[in-house]
C-alpha cells in the first residue's frame, strides 16, 4: 500500500508564515482526531477493540470517543448503513463542527459489501463525503488504525490558512445568515454523490 | 438442565404428531378443514379463509394452543391464488406444535386479524403486511414495521427486484426538503 505523500512536498511556493501556522493547526487537528463512533453492525465490535486498551486508538490521540456528534471530529461509519438509517446518519454528520472527515469502515459502509438488496445504502458516499475507505468485514483494528493514521496524512496536506488567505474558497459565505457554507477543509463530494451523479445516470434508479 | 424436562401438572405426554392431530380434529368438529401433509411432518390445516376466527379461537380455547409463534406468508407468483398465509401455534401445556395456512388471491389480499386472540400478533401481522402487502381486517394499527414509512413496495414478494426500485427515493426526498429548508447545509454549491 502506498503512502502519501508527505506534507512539506507541497510546502514550495507558500510563505513560511502561512506554513508555519498550516503546520501547527494540522498538527493540532491531526493529533486530536475524536471519533464519532456510529457502530451499525458487527463493524462496531471491532471499533470497540480499536478503542479499548490492547490496540489503544489513544496513542494518535483519537481516543475520546463521543457520543454526541457536537464534539466530534472524524465519523467512522462502521457497519452496515441502512436507507432508513440514512437520514439519521446524515444529520449526525451534518451535526458535526468543521473540520470533520469520515472514515467508511468495512465493506457495507464502502460499497454495501455483500448486502446487494434494496434496503442498504450502496456505499455511504452516495449519502456522504468519504476521506478513507477500510476494507474488511469486519476490517481488524490493525487496519482501521492504518486508516487513521493515512487521515492523519492526509490532514498534514491540508492548507486551511491558504485557503483562508485566499478567500475565494472560504467564499461560501451566506451573507444573509452569516455562516459559512462551506467549511475550508471540507471535503469534496466524491463522483458518487447525487449532486455530481445525475438521477438518470444512477443504475438504481430504474423506475 | 436437568436430564429430564419436569412434568407439568395436567399435561398429558404426546409422542408424535397422532396426539395433536386428534386433538386438533377434536377441537375443529364441525369446521371444514383439510389436513395437509408437509415434509417436515407438522400437523398442518388448511382453512378457509372466512374460518379463520373460528379456527383459530377454537385452537386456543380447546386444543390448547396458547401461543402463537410466527405469522408469515408465501408467495407462489404467478401462480393464483397467489399467497398462502400461514399462522404457527405452539402449545405449551401439551408442548407440539400446529401450523394453519389458508390460501389468498394475489389482487389485493386479505385475512382477518387474530390481533384478539394474541395481542402480539400485532407485530407479525405488521411485518406480514409490510413484507408481502397482505392486509389484516380489523388490526388496529396495521402500518410497516421494517420498512420506512411511505415506502411503496413490498419486499418479499416474487416480483419485487432484490435491488429494489429507486431504493433511495424517501432519503433522496428527505434530502430535498431538508435543503430547501435551510441550504447552510449543502457542501456543494459549485
């Protein structure tokens, strides 16, 4: 498995000022990563492991796990994602502070897996943005970590003062109701999303 | 455990399904009934569907029929009459086990609820609703118990897609009216 790439390879034609401070907040952000644990299925036994003290997710720092999606950082969908489960899932993520990421643990929550039926959600990223994929059913704690170590990564990449600074990004701002509309991290809706799929184009949804 | 099952007072030992066969024919004198034959052996009825009270209150109050296990159905599309409803009873003062099943068309199937004979009947009948769109006259509070609500299909029967049909239309409308109420919370306007 590849690695990404690390974070000062992008570090060439920004100022060290903003750098230094993308640096620190990532360093921040990537070493407090709380979960929100949403165990739906037998996915969520092997999230009770991961954060119990024999693999101990605390050692990166994501080990309060909080049952509120107010104090939660990163989403970890572990299980089998129902439709009419859905929409609860759907608010808890909306419920979450920015930045937040998500991680699809087990096959259900990354493309249904085995449950190839009417009643479960093909892939939680038609309903969500998805940062890591862990494969497995269930995947082992071992593999889950790797995820949160590869989040880790990926949040080193991330340049939220540049984004800041440039401000054409940070520019979804509802001037009506004052509130951004979009937070500078946020992550990109994948390809399988509704808003860049379009109904006709989504096998499923064949009258 | 111990190695053997205590005796209940009263209860008289049946060995087979002789026992509860008599029984049953005993408690249903009267009451036009076909005995079927299945593989796996159970004393199996059939009925008529406008006896299904009768049957069944006679199966509780008489043969001892105290406690009902499942209510399901099967679907025999395309073949009419196309479902059979099937009720199971289980027995546990004589401890056997009967099965009732009565045939219903496949245009807009229904059968009386027993919801007052075992009011926890209520639940399989909601499920036998909600899987296979058999309507159970006088339940009171027939609505589906797994699907969502406003769903419009029913799952188990023959001709419905494993995939389903537009499985995400509710969430999809959900969605929808979630946005139009406040658009803060789309995380794509690009």
């Amino acid at each position: 498995m590849g690695s990404l790439k690390p974070a000062d390879a992008h570090a060439t034609d920004e100022g060290f000022f903003v750098t230094q401070l993308d640096w620190l907040v990532n360093w921040g952000r990537k070493n407090s990563m709380w979960p929100m644990p949403l165990g739906l299925s037998c996915c969520g036994i092997e999230l009770m492991a991961m954060i119990g003290p024999k693999f101990d997710i605390a050692r990166f720092g994501a080990e309060a796990a909080r049952f509120s999606p107010r104090q939660c950082d990163v989403m970890i969908v572990a299980g089998t994602l129902t439709w009419k489960m859905a929409e609860a899932a759907r608010l808890i993520y909306d419920q979450m502070p920015d930045p937040k990421w998500v991680v699809a643990m087990g096959v259900c929550s990354s493309s249904g897996g085995m449950y190839d039926s009417y009643s479960v959600v093909q892939g939680i990223d038609m309903i969500l943005p998805v940062d890591v994929y862990v494969p497995g059913c269930p995947p082992r704690p071992d593999a889950v970590i790797d995820a949160l170590m590869k989040l880790q990564k990926k949040i080193e990449r991330e340049r939220p003062f540049q984004l800041l600074l440039q401000g054409d990004v940070v520019g979804e701002y509802d001037q009506g109701t004052k509130r951004f509309l979009r937070a500078p991290n946020h992550a990109v809706p994948t390809t399988r999303s509704h808003e860049v799929l379009p109904p006709e184009g989504n096998p499923r949804s064949k009258a | 455990m111990s190695a053997t099952a205590p005796e209940r007072a009263g209860a008289p030992a049946t060995s087979g399904s002789s026992g509860t066969a008599a029984r049953v024919a005993a408690a249903l004198a009267g009451v036009p009934h076909t005995l079927v034959h299945p593989a796996d052996g159970m004393v199996s009825l059939e009925i008529e569907t406008a006896a299904v009270n009768e049957v069944m209150s006679r199966l509780r109050d008489r043969a001892g029929f105290d406690s009902n296990t499942f209510v399901t159905a099967v679907d025999r599309f395309p073949d009419e009459p196309r479902f059979i409803v099937l009720w199971q009873f289980l027995s546990t003062t004589h401890n056997d086990r009967v099965r009732v099943q009565t045939r219903v068309p496949g245009d807009a199937p229904h059968v009386p609820t027993i919801t007052h004979l075992w009011i926890g009947t209520a639940y399989f009948e909601r499920e036998c609703y909600d899987m296979f769109g058999i309507r159970f006259d006088g339940h009171a509070g027939l609505k589906r118990l797994l699907m969502p609500d406003g769903y419009e299909h029913h799952p188990l029967r023959k001709d419905f897609p494993h995939q389903g049909i537009e499985p995400d239309r509710l969430y999809r409308e959900w969605d929808n009216r979630r946005r139009e109420r406040s658009p803060l919370r789309t995380e794509s306007q690009t």
